[in-house]
C-alpha cells in the first residue's frame, strides 16, 4: 500500500525554518548545560514529539491520480502527516481507513521531515525541533501546500503527534491569508496552550478538533508545558517500545486495523468530508 501511495505525489508543502538545534560543534558547546540535556531528552523520543519540517513536503494523492505542480493559494481536499519521519507503516492503512470512513480528496504529507536529507536520524531531529519551535505559534514563515488544488468541497488538515504541529503552523499561515480552514484535527498534539487557543479563536478556523490520547495512557495532551514534556520522556521511551499510549495509532499490532477504523469513525463523525 504505502509504496502503491508513494508513486501518486501531488506536489509539496513548503517551509523556509533553518534546523532550530544544531549539532556544530562551537554551537553545543555554546548551549547551556541545562538546554543541552534537554534537548538530549527530547531526542530520545524520537517519533513521539513534534515540530518544524525542513523543505520540501511532498503530498501524495490517495484517491483520483491527477497530479498538479502549480502552488495551490486557496487549497482544498484533506492532508494527514503523521509522527516524526513521516513514513510509518501505520500511515497508508490510517489512510485508507480515512477513505472507507467516507473522506475523499485525500493527501499525505511524507517529506516534511529531516528523515529526508540525513535518513533514521532525521527522526530525532523532528524532534528537537518538538519542542523548541513548532509547539508554539509562528507567525515569520510562509507555509504552503501545492498540489491540492484537484477539487473537493473542504480544506482539512489532521496531524498525529509531530504532524499535528505541521498541521496547526499549516492552519495558523492560511488563516493569516484569509483562506477558510473547514476542519484542523490534533491528535495526541504536544501544542503548546497559547498556541492552541489561538487557533481556536480563529475566525478562518471553523472547528479544531482536539483528540487526546489520554484513555490510552498517554502523558502528551494539546496545551501541556514544555517541562511537563520533558517529563514525559522516559514514559514515551517505554511506550514507544510496546506500541501503546501515545504510540496506540502508530503500532502495528493484531488490533491495528480496528484501531485505525475507530479513529476514522472519529473524524468522520467531526464533520470531515
């Protein structure tokens, strides 16, 4: 499925935002000690946290095989990214779950991550960058999405754990340009509490959808602090390990599919065509 998914791309989603932890030498050695293990601590997490992707991100067409290159000003359709590398075996089956729930015009979000420029690595990347820049709202970068411009009667963005920072920053810019947002969805988002009240505020946004995973035994919750997710750390480690809490949606386990399907119900019933 996901290779079927990687030979329909769209187009791409575009950031300007430099790397925000820097492994140069003089840099780290310039960091405080405090901030380094900090920065350390997120690392770990690897696919848990979330935060800014470095350019490009390529969007993939689930249904309707049109492909479009010109910048898409006023998109429409859904895009989903997912936690941090962006290529999960989860994401193409949560896809199609998405479609045989009854959303259409569908697009992935796959290569918006530093996985893209220096391979596993870039996962931990996505992380750092977690939680210094992207939980928080940003307000001096351009994003936009080419390649959505085929149709549909909705504009959707969904993220889960590092996508869902993509998702709010993808909403925050378009609402900024007077460009309506029908549905942003944040599922097991470490969004920082500002932040995601600014977007509830939003006039352009017109419903935020916030899922937590708190049933599950996940520490991560839209609004939490930054020390609270430092604090998570070694708790995300484990559940990383046994594809539980946050992990739940992301795991390839014997009740996967059932997993999925349930969270498409979810979003279905949110409104999200």
């Amino acid at each position: 499925m996901r290779k079927m998914l990687r030979g329909r791309v769209a187009s791409a989603l575009r950031s300007n935002l430099p790397p925000t932890c820097s492994t140069d030498e003089g840099t780290q050695k310039s960091m405080k000690r405090g901030a380094k293990w900090i920065c350390g601590m997120l690392a770990v997490v690897g696919a848990v946290v979330l935060t800014d992707p470095p350019p490009p991100a390529a969007l993939m067409r689930l249904s309707t095989a049109t492909t479009q290159q010109a910048a898409a000003d006023r998109p429409r359709g859904t895009i989903y990214w997912g936690g941090a590398g962006l290529d999960g075996d989860y994401i193409s089956p949560q896809l199609q779950a998405l479609e045989e729930a009854g959303l259409r015009n569908l697009y992935v979000g796959f290569d918006s991550s530093a996985r893209a420029y220096v391979g596993p690595a870039g996962m931990f990347i996505d992380a750092l960058r977690a939680g210094s820049t992207y939980r928080f709202e940003e307000q001096s970068r351009t994003w936009s999405i080419r390649g959505m411009n085929g149709g549909g009667r909705q504009f959707n963005l969904i993220g889960y754990s590092y996508g869902s920072l993509l998702a709010a920053q993808t909403a925050n810019y378009y609402a900024s340009i007077g460009h309506d947002i029908d549905h942003l969805v944040l599922i097991g988002s470490p969004i920082d509490v500002d932040f995601l009240h600014a977007l509830q505020r939003n006039r352009h946004i017109r419903k935020v959808v916030v899922i937590n995973l708190a049933e599950h035994g996940d520490p991560i919750y839209a609004g939490m602090s930054s020390w609270e997710l430092v604090k998570a750390t070694p708790i995300l480690v484990d559940q990383m390990r046994r594809g539980e809490g946050h992990f739940y949606y992301a795991a390839i386990a014997g009740d996967s599919e059932t997993r999925w399907k349930t969270l498409a119900g979810r979003v279905f019933t949110e409104g999200l065509r």
